[in-house]
C-alpha cells in the first residue's frame, strides 16, 4: 500500500512539475515583463509620475478599445521612417503600458478605439531607451518632435488604409497633456505622445491628427 501511494505522490509531484515547466515555457516571458516593470516602478529611480500608477489620467471607456487586438493595426510615419505595430495593453495602469511598448506602441485603454467614428484614440511611444527597458522599439517616437502641422502618417490593417493630417504639435506637462486630451472632439482623430526631452519624463510631446481619408486595401 505504501508502494503504491509512494508511487501516486511520485506521478502527481512529475506531472504537476511538468505542468508548470510547459506552463513558464509558454507564459514566462509575460510573467518577467511585468516584474521587471513591477520591480522598476518600486525603485529610487523611476520619475514621480511614472511612481504615480498612470502615464495619463484622462477617462474613455475601456471596454471599447478591448474589441481591438494587439498588432491589428500598424502606425506608420513617413516622414520619420517609422513603422510599428500598435498593442493593446491589459489595463491603463503604467506598469500594463509600459509592457505593451516591449512589443511597439501602446493605444491607451481609456482612449477610443482606432476608427472612423467620432472619438480620440492615443497612441504612446518611447523617445530614448532606458536600462530597464528590453523591447525593440525604445527610441521608436525619438524623431516625433520633427513632426508639424500638415504632415500626414497613416493606421494600416490587412484590408483598410487611414490617413492622419496633423493639426497641432505640442509640447506640455502630463497634467497639461491630460487636460487637453480630456476635452471633446469633434472628428475621428489620433494622438500620438512620447516624453520629452530626450531621456527625461518632466514634459509630453504631443501630436494631434485629424482622419481625413479611407482607403480598402
């Protein structure tokens, strides 16, 4: 008897065991991008709103922009030579966005989601790498301040092509930037924001566009 349950406790410590192995294997890098921010944020050297819990403050609704899918849409930005991929973070937390821009820009969660209806999408991007950061796309918004009013960039999925012309370009505090993005719209538009300076969180570079055409692809 005793054989037998040394026996049933070996199978279910090997299965459990190799369950958990496949588990990790599958699901470890996700689990390591999230404590690697979690560790980061707790740290002396994270900046004070980054400490805060949010990169941005203002409300949408959330449940929205859940119906688009990480890497649906691509941004890309002629005349920066910039292509990547748009993901959708879990929640509007910092952590939750900061993980998302490992993989390309992060859409805000509280923001409207990418279409041609009335309503802001907002779009984030890092401007410089940091130590703690392990993506490809650390410096992805780096050239963002060379963008004006009247240039145009584009949102591509596989079978549609929308066409941005930016009407403003700003450069503000967070609390600033988010009194401008909690005022209304009144056209389908994308936002597009990074830190600024170069390396430093004191200020947002933004860049409003207004949808101004749609092309089937």
């Amino acid at each position: 008897m005793k054989a037998h349950l040394r026996q049933l406790n070996i199978f279910l410590i090997l299965f459990f065991g190799m369950s958990l192995f496949f588990y990790l294997l599958l699901n470890g890098g996700a689990f390591f991008i999230n404590l690697r921010y979690a560790l980061f944020l707790s740290s002396p050297f994270a900046s004070s709103d980054l400490k805060g819990g949010d990169i941005l403050t203002f409300s949408g609704d959330p449940n929205e922009i859940k119906q688009l899918q990480s890497g649906e849409y691509e941004l890309y930005l002629p005349k920066i030579d910039t292509r990547t991929p748009i993901i959708v973070p879990a929640d509007g937390s910092t952590k939750a966005i900061l993980a998302g821009m490992e993989g390309g820009v992060s859409i805000y969660p509280d923001s409207a989601p990418i279409s041609e209806k009335v309503g802001r999408s907002v779009i984030l991007g890092h401007s410089s790498r940091a130590s703690w950061y392990r993506g490809n796309y650390a410096t992805v918004f780096a050239l963002l301040p060379q963008m004006k009013v009247g240039d145009k960039f584009f949102v591509l999925s596989k079978n549609q092509k929308l066409t941005y012309e930016v009407f403003a370009v700003s450069y503000m505090t967070p609390d600033a930037t988010n009194a401008e993005l909690s005022k209304p719209t009144n056209f389908a538009e994308v936002d597009l924001i990074t830190c600024y300076p170069i390396g430093h969180a004191s200020k947002r570079n933004l860049v409003q566009a207004k949808l101004t055409d749609t092309e089937a692809l």
